[in-house]
C-alpha cells in the first residue's frame, strides 16, 4: 500500500508540475500577446511607397526624436503619458504642432512607437497614453488637458513650446472612432485643426458594440484611411461617412493592406496630411490638392475620394 501511496503522490506531484509550467507559459504567452509591438521598427524603410510626396514624408523627418513620461495618478486606464518630440525643442525657444494619438483596443502608445518617433522627427509633438478602451475620445482629451497644462509649468520641458494654434490628432480602430468623439463631443474640441482617423470601426458595428460616433459632427478637416480589400470599415461604410461629413475630407484605401498594418502603412500621407494642415508645407499639399493630387494617381491606394470647399 505504501507503494501505492507513493507512486500516486509522484503522479500528483508530476501532473501539479505540468499544469504549473502550462499556466506559467500560457501567462507568459499572453503577456507577450499584450505586449508585442505592433509597428516594425524599421516601417518607414519596408513600406512601399507609390509617389515622391509619399516616399518623402514616409522617410524620417531630420530631426531628432527625444522622449518623456509622466505617471498619470488620475485615471488608471491612462497609466502614464508619453511624449516624442522634435530634441531641438529642449534648446531651440520655439513652439511645435501637436499630433494626439488615440490608440486602437488594447493597443498602448509603448506598443507602437516608431510612429511616434516618426512624427517627432518631422517637428512635431506626438502624445500618447496606455488607454486601452479609447473609443468616447474622453481618455485622449485629459492627455490633452495634461499637455496644455505642462505648457503653462515653468518646470516642465514643454512649457511655452505648445503650439496651441497647431493641434492635430490621430488614432487606429477603436482609436478611429475616438478621434470623432474627442473632436466633436469633449471638452476641448475647439482647439483641434485637423483629424486623421485610420480604418475607424464602421459606424453600425461601432453602435452594436456600444461606442457610438457621429461624423456628421465634424467642423474640421479630417483624411479617414483604411485597408482593402477587408477592415473593420466597407467601401460602402467609408462613403456614407464621408457623404455625412460636411468639413474638408479625404478618403482612401490602401491596396493589399490589412487592418494590423493600416496603423503605420499610410504614414507617407498622414504626415504630409499634417505638415500641411499644422506647418503650412505646401510640398506636402500636393499630396491631395487638385487634379494631379499625388493620392489619386498613387497605384498603392484605391477608392480615392478628396472633397475641399474652398480649392
């Protein structure tokens, strides 16, 4: 019977040991799901590009990115800001535009920060958060808030270099549907100039799930990007959103680019679309102005639509 015994709690102990290394790895696994990044480091060099605008405002800017943090005790989705910026900033005396980004679902600015970095170098302020449910556009205004506030603390490193005249904002997905909500609806609407919103969650799927938007809201220009042939956004979505948007618009897809990639393969044209917009670039301009906008003839991209009031 000892032998028994003893052969049993050996099983015990063996099966005990399995599950513990099965639980431990499936916990590592799935943190490095969460944590994975989810741009390639080296995008800018390994995305094709279909004309010079695009290839020139895809290849990095020529400044110097630098890098900030700050815990942000007041909301724990929030976690910490994060801030990429021009390093020039530090000496230079100057203000710089600012682009916000509005994360897709569970996806952290820490987890994609060559785009950030990207933006930097061209001279901008790129802030972002570890938000992982974005879509009321809420979370990406107290980031906001938390900037316009720095700007104005003689401590910080960004006080009186806030172009506030300049304010752009961005975001992938679920962060599609919060740059719409954080624009029209939040309490700092008024001072955005300009929107980008990358494969946004079609708006009946959006309301299914509970995180309504309204596009017909929108009083500013805004470019909405997605992928073909399949994303989280139709054909058929993506032109009723523009035939309800009444501002400036641009619209177009990205041939043969899933919904993953859609977060950084348009930055060619997402950065020429706010040097534009934020920095006046006219080079940048001619990515989407007029009958030989760069955009419409670019073999990368589809189902182009461009709608100025005044051009």
């Amino acid at each position: 019977m000892k032998k028994v015994g003893r052969v049993i709690l050996t099983v015990v102990l063996i099966l005990a040991i399995i599950i513990a290394l099965g639980y431990f790895g499936v916990k590592k696994l799935w943190k490095n799901i969460l944590t994975a990044p989810m741009a390639p480091e080296n995008y800018v060099a390994e995305v094709t590009t279909g004309g010079e605008v695009e290839a020139k405002y895809m290849a990095a800017g020529s400044c110097q990115a630098g890098y900030f943090e700050a815990e942000y005790a007041e909301n724990a989705d929030i976690k910490k800001i994060e801030v990429w910026y021009p390093k020039e900033l530090e000496t230079s005396g100057g203000k710089y535009p600012v682009v916000l980004f509005v994360n897709g679902t569970g996806v952290a600015a820490s987890r994609y920060e060559p785009v950030f970095e990207h933006l930097a170098s061209w001279g901008f302020i790129a802030v972002g958060n570890e938000d992982p449910s974005t879509w009321e556009g809420k979370k990406a205004d107290a980031t906001l808030a938390w900037l316009l506030a720095a700007n104005e603390d003689e401590t910080s490193i960004f006080y009186h270099r806030v172009d506030t005249e300049n304010i752009g904002i961005t975001g992938h997905s679920q962060g599609g549907v919060g740059v719409f909500n954080a624009i029209n609806e939040t309490e700092h609407k008024g001072l955005y100039k300009c929107a980008v919103s990358l494969s946004p969650t079609q708006e009946d799927i959006a309301a299914a799930l509970k995180m309504p938007y309204d596009p017909a809201k929108t009083t500013i220009p805004v470019m909405i990007l997605a992928g073909a042939p399949d994303d989280v956004i139709s054909l058929e979505g993506l032109d009723d959103m523009v035939k309800k948007i009444s501002a400036d618009v641009v619209s177009a897809r990205r041939s043969n680019t899933d919904h993953g990639k859609m977060l950084y393969s348009g930055d060619g044209y997402v950065t020429a679309w706010f040097m534009w917009q934020l920095r006046g670039d006219e080079a940048a301009a001619a990515a989407f102005l007029g009958e030989s906008a760069e955009i419409l003839h670019n073999s990368n991209w589809q189902d182009v639509m461009i709608r100025f009031s005044n051009r």
